[in-house]
C-alpha cells in the first residue's frame, strides 16, 4: 500500500495505474492518491506508477513480509512540447505498412500470433534512421487481446528498434496482464493446452526446471560454448548437472545464475528447439519459478530469441500438466 503525489505540488493523485510488471497484480489510487495491492507474493518486485501526461516511475520492492506499506511516491510531470514545428503526416499507406512490419516482429514466429489483436494500434508512430534502425514509438500504452491464451495486455513500451539487415531486435516493456473470461469450458480449455504450449521449452520453463534440478527430467539438455557457433567452430561440453550453475539468493524463494561465455540448450533433442544464452551481468537474479527479475541481464538467440508477445505468460502462470 502507499500514495502517489505530484511533483512539485504535492498534492495527491488520483487515477494513477500502479502495477507489479508481467503480473496480473494492480490498482489505481483513490482520491486521495492511495492504492493497495494485495495477495503479494514474496520476492522481488518490479513496481510501476503510469499516468498519461507523466513520466512513468520504475522502483524494485522486495516483499519479504505479509504487508509492505508507507511507499511514497511522486510523480513528474512531462515536459510541454517545445517551439512549434511543421509536422509532415505518414501517409497511411506506410503507416500501415510499418504496422505490419513492427507486429510481426512484437509477435514473434508463433502459431498464436494470428490470434493477438492490437486495440489502439493508432497511437503508434514508426521511423527508419540512415542507419537501417526500424523504430516504433507510442504515445500511451499500447493495449492487445490475445485470443490464444486468453490474456488482455497493456504495455508501457520503452523500447522498439528492429535492424532488418543484421536480423537483430532491442525492445524493452512492462506488461500487465488481464485474465480475459472464456465464453465456455471448451474455450477454456482450449487456453490452459495453449498456455502449456507457449510454457514448454520456453526460458521460463528451462530456468524454473534449473532450480528445481530437473533439467534433464524435464527434456533439457545444457551445454558450454566458448563462442556461437556460427562465430567459431568450437567443442561444446556437455553439463551433467547444470544446476550447479546456481547458487542462493538473498531469501529462500530465489536464486542467482552465473556461468561465463556461452550456454547451448535444447528441449527434447529437438534441432529447431535450440537456444543460446550469455548473460551481461556477474550473476542473474531470478525466483524459483524461473522468472528473471531484471530481463536485461540475459542475450538469447535461435528459438526463445523469436518467442515474443504472442507467447507472453504473467509471472503468476503455473503449468498444470
């Protein structure tokens, strides 16, 4: 629980969107600028503070108690746009073909994409530099069903830049999730096998099999690499025990991951089923469901380098096999 002011006013703010990303957990402050977030999960916490026509607040909270109260916080206010400019419009034809372009690089190569539907497409603007640098741009949050797992997201998207020529992708996000109601039990099943689908093999999967150490129950294979293999030709060495690759972390529900140069996995031997990992930190903080606090912190490649929104479960999914 807290209140959330304005800054340099302090007066209280009402309305404001305070949420824990890739969660389906949030509010929105009263009148008074109060909000309570309950049924908290201990551990780590991305916490988010959104309103239109303010900079959007970033905090980690660490919940290690039933209640975290008093959280303060103060919101500022966008700066005005500055000295009037001519503005040239996109011509539609473009912006609808740049739409294309960004949502089929948000989705990613799943069979669920055609199932997702963006919901304010129009506050989206997209730009190309000299250098090749496709970019997408939103005003507010952007706002998607997916029909396929039955999620409605809302994402505060930071980040969106696609090189087409060097096939490489850098996008940042805070998502929050809404459990959509199926209109019937078939469509409800239907979800949880596509949900489990979208879970299987993924890097979720993988690291929540790592710290339970069933890596290899759960059709993992792991292996060392000095270098990507379409860099160098290099022997690969296989880990027998991966989990070795983890160590505690500061409460009992985490884990830290370190490992140097390069991480191969496959998931059930299968060749299209191949991933690499490297990571950009000394060690890599994640809770015992697989869910990495800070995504920055981990470069993947092959498979789980094309899984994308389309496939996008909240922190709080728990596979039911």
């Amino acid at each position: 629980a807290g209140v959330v002011y304005e800054a340099p006013t302090n007066a209280p703010l009402a309305s404001v969107n305070v949420f824990l990303a890739n969660t389906m957990l949030g509010a929105q402050t009263n009148a008074e600028g109060v909000f309570e977030i309950r049924n908290v999960p201990w551990g780590t916490h991305e916490l988010i503070v959104s309103m239109l026509g303010y900079e959007v607040q970033r905090h980690s909270v660490r919940v290690a108690q039933d209640r975290v109260s008093n959280l303060k916080f103060q919101l500022i206010g966008k700066p005005l746009a500055g000295p009037e400019v001519e503005v040239v419009a996109e011509e539609p034809d473009a912006w609808r073909k740049n739409l294309r372009k960004f949502e089929t690089m948000f989705w990613g190569k799943s069979k669920f994409a055609s199932a997702c539907k963006l919901l304010n497409a129009e506050i989206l603007d997209f730009s190309e530099d000299e250098g090749g640098w496709f970019s997408a741009q939103a005003s507010s949050p952007v706002r998607f069903e997916n029909r396929a797992l039955g999620y409605r997201l809302e994402i505060i998207l930071s980040r969106f830049d696609y090189h087409e020529g060097r096939n490489e992708i850098r996008y940042s996000v805070i998502p929050r999730f809404e459990e959509l109601t199926a209109q019937d039990a078939n469509e409800a099943r239907r979800w949880e096998r596509n949900r489990l689908k979208a879970y299987h093999g993924s890097l979720r999967h993988f690291l929540n099999a790592l710290a339970r150490e069933r890596t290899h129950t759960e059709g993992f294979q792991v292996f060392t690499l000095p270098q990507l293999p379409w860099q160098e030709r290099a022997a690969k060495h296989l880990l027998i025990k991966p989990e070795r690759l983890l160590a505690p972390g500061d409460l009992p529900s985490e884990r830290r991951l370190s490992f140097e140069q390069y991480l191969e996995i496959t998931f059930n031997g299968e060749r299209e089923r191949t991933s690499w990992m490297t990571t950009t930190a000394k060690s890599v903080l994640l809770n015992e469901a697989g869910y990495v606090y800070n995504g920055l912190e981990i470069f993947v490649y092959g498979y789980w380098f094309h899984q994308r929104l389309a496939e996008a479960l909240p922190r709080e999914y728990v596979p039911v096999e």
